[in-house]
C-alpha cells in the first residue's frame, strides 16, 4: 500500500503537467460546441445549429488515403521559399493614412482607412494549431512583435479557423489595444471565453450592418467552412465591406469561387481596394479556396481598384509551390488590366499615393518559386 501511494505521489507532478497542458489546449480552441450551436440557432443561416453555404459544393478527386496522405507529408517541402523571406520591420506605429495598407503575412494586414485603424485575422503564432509546437508552422518570423503595431481602433476577423483567429494574437491585443474586435456571428464566444471583455465584441450575420469608430462594417456572405475541432460550422465565416466616409475596403478572409462576388460588388461596391486570397488552393478542396485566377475573377467581380493577394507566403497549407499563387495572380492581373499591390511582409503601401509595389519574391531564386 505504502509503495502505491509513493508511486502516485511520485506521478502527481506529471499528472498535473499532462493536465495543465490539455487544458491549455483546450482553452486554446475556444468555446465549448454546445454553447456555439445555442447562438448559431439564433440566425436564420443555422435553423439547425449549424451554418451552411448556400452553394453546393464541387466534386473530389478519388485520391486514395495514401495518396493524400503523401501530399499532406511533402506540402511543406513543396511550399516553403528557396530563401529567407524578406520582411520590413519598421511598423507603422502612429500613421493614419486615407488609405494604406500594412501586410504582416498571410491574412493578417493593418488597414488605414480614412483615419482610421483596422487590422485583419490578426496571427502571429508560430503555429496554426491549438497545440504548442504542432500543426502548421510559419515560413517567416511575423515583420514586427503586436507590441510595435500601435494603437488599434478594431479587430476584424472573419472565420474562427487558426490560421485566422489566434488565442495569443487576440489576448495581446485586448491587452496592449483600445481595439473593438468585429467578427462574425458565433466568434465573439471564442473571444469571451479568453477573457475579451464583451463591450468590446460587435457580432454581425451575414447582410448586417454595424458602425465601429466611425467606419461602417457590412457582414457578406462567403463560401468557406469554420470550426475549430471535430464539429464543423458551429460559427458563421465571412467577408466585410468597410466603408468610410472617403474610401471603402472589401476584406475576403477566406473564400472559395463564388457567385456571390458579383453580386456583392453590384450592392456594395465599388473598392478602393479588395484584400482576396489566393493561396492554399487544391482539388480536394475546390470550392472554399480560390485559386489566383478565380481570385482575380472576384476582384474584377467586386468591382475593385485595386487588389492585395493575402493567404500565401506564410503558412504551407496547400499543395503548390511557395511563390506559385503570386506568379499566377500577376499573369491573371495582366490578362483582366488589373492593378496588384504587392508589398514584403510588414511593408506599408499609401494606396491613395499610389503605392502598389513589385514583385518582390523574384529576388529569391530555387524550387520555391
């Protein structure tokens, strides 16, 4: 008996620590499902608790389980760039252009509009994933730490995936930030379960409508999914319209092709500029991801001025080479006569100057072009 109580005694600090690390996981992924498919029931998108797209989705490969199973093992090869990425690590601290735009990578861009300051799917986690150490990891370091972005006057996110909605990310800013974060129907759970204070979260549904320090946020239907675990579409995905008094952005986060683009730049457009995806396409999934042509195809679409490819570079999370969705996108540009912005990772572009950059990955020479 005295050797058995040695013995669990002797575990306990392990037990704790295998404890403390679930909980840290689980804390990481959000709120509970059952509280998410409560709210969800509220919107006339989720009658069931969960919400849906309104367009059927496309047809799969017949990939064998090993044949995916090799792609998923050589994405990362396949994805990385041939050389250290450049980034430009001045942050702009204090500026509050017209219109400007800050990428940081991936999804994640400072935009100034009108005065004022909004940052998209803020992520600077090394890893997409809720478990430390695991899951998609970053192809650069972030171009600045969220202690040299300054003030922030709102959040915007537009899904609860984790490349686009950061536990660490989010509770620095509620932290070192006067921000309001804005996001879709369902995500503002996630954000009071990690200590958000809930004056500070606006949720909208899709074709809402809310005013936020002095811009005016439309939630847009998208084609995309959510989730955070094994439940899928507990929360509501989308894109935004932002509009101030002199400029208006549209913001995709993620989306697949759509015909709602159309649509949308016909009701809300048109833009100064359009924040549209192009990287992490592939058959298996054809219809939540735009492939750089049908990205282009969305921004003419929108009705846009100008567009800023987001949702490559930083994490390997298709199946194509590093610099192939920015390649593609400028050839789709030249053939539609549409105007690119394409800044390093942490470079500031005066869009209403006329800023738009170059581009910059050719500088880099290997297999990851």
């Amino acid at each position: 008996m005295r050797g058995s109580r040695k013995a669990l005694l002797g575990a306990s600090p392990v037990l704790l620590a295998v404890a403390a690390f679930g909980w840290h996981v689980r804390r990481n992924m959000g709120a509970w499902p059952s509280e998410l498919r409560r709210i969800a029931a509220r919107s006339p998108h989720a009658p069931d608790g969960t919400f849906a797209n309104r367009e059927p989705g496309l047809p799969r490969p017949d990939l064998t389980v090993r044949q995916i199973a090799t792609m998923l093992l050589r994405r990362r090869e396949l994805g990385s760039p041939p050389g250290e990425v450049p980034l430009v690590r001045d942050a702009p601290r204090h500026q509050r252009g017209p219109l400007a735009a800050t990428w940081f990578g991936h999804a994640s861009v400072l935009l100034e509009i009108d005065g004022v300051r909004v940052l998209t799917d803020p992520m600077w986690s090394r890893h997409a994933s809720p478990v430390p150490g695991f899951g998609p990891s970053r192809l650069h370091e972030p171009p600045v730490p969220v202690a040299a972005l300054g003030e922030v006057d709102v959040v915007l996110v537009s899904h609860d995936h984790y490349d686009h909605l950061d536990r660490p990310t989010i509770t620095a800013l509620a932290a070192r930030t006067g921000a309001v974060f804005v996001v879709p129907l369902g995500v503002g759970a996630h954000l009071r379960t990690w200590g958000v204070r809930p004056h500070r979260v606006v949720e909208a549904d899709w074709d809402d409508v809310v005013r936020v320090a002095g811009l005016t946020f439309t939630c847009l239907e998208c084609r995309h999914f959510s989730g955070r675990g094994f439940t899928r579409n507990t929360t509501q995905w989308a894109a935004w319209s932002i509009a101030g008094p002199e400029h208006a952005v549209y913001a995709a986060g993620d989306t697949g092709a759509s015909a709602v683009h159309a649509r949308t730049g016909a009701e809300h457009g048109p833009f100064d500029l359009t924040l549209v995806p192009v990287g992490a396409y592939a058959d298996l999934w054809p219809d939540i991801h735009t492939t750089p042509e049908q990205a282009v195809s969305a921004h003419v679409g929108l009705r846009g001025a100008v567009m800023l490819p987001i949702h490559w570079a930083t994490f390997a999370l298709g199946f194509h080479p590093w610099a192939e969705p920015a390649e593609r996108a400028v050839a789709a540009a030249e053939d539609h006569d549409v105007r690119l912005a394409l800044p390093r990772p942490g470079e500031r572009l005066a869009l209403a100057g006329d800023e738009r950059g170059g581009p910059w990955w050719r500088e880099l020479s290997g297999p990851g072009r």
